[in-house]
C-alpha cells in the first residue's frame, strides 16, 4: 500500500510528532487493517483486472471508533 505509507509519512512529518507518540495509533490501525480486507471494485472488464481502493480504506480506518479515539488522543496533544 504505497499510497497508505506516503500519506502516514507525510502526517508524521507535518505532525512533529515523536514516532513513539504513535504507538496508540499504530496498533489500532493494525488491528483494524487485520480485520478488514482492502475494498476492490470489480472489473467487467477481464483485460483491466480488478481496482484496490486503497484511498477508500484509509476513510474506513480513520473512521473506526479504535482508531478515531487514538486521533482524539492525538489532537488533544497537538499544539
């Protein structure tokens, strides 16, 4: 999921965070990454093959009660 890792980078980038302020976060997208296979639409067409959607997984995780209480936790914390 390279577009997954690009935006985590940027986020810890921009966030000035220390990455051991993440551990929360970290593992409840884990937990929730286990639980849910990446969505993928269906193509009807064979030669194109099926689509991930990994922009639509990365809504679905910020938007897991888990991992919406971390990013509370989070903006609590960032000034």
């Amino acid at each position: 999921m390279d577009q997954g890792d690009a935006f985590a980078s940027a986020v810890l980038q921009r966030s000035q965070l220390h990455p051991d302020e993440l551990t929360g976060l970290i593992d409840a997208v884990k937990i929730f990454s286990e639980q849910n296979p990446l969505p993928v639409v269906r193509s009807e067409n064979l030669a194109d093959g099926d689509k991930t959607l990994p922009v639509l997984f990365c809504t679905e995780v910020i938007y897991d009660s888990a991992v919406r209480t971390e990013i509370d936790k989070l903006r609590a914390n960032y000034h």
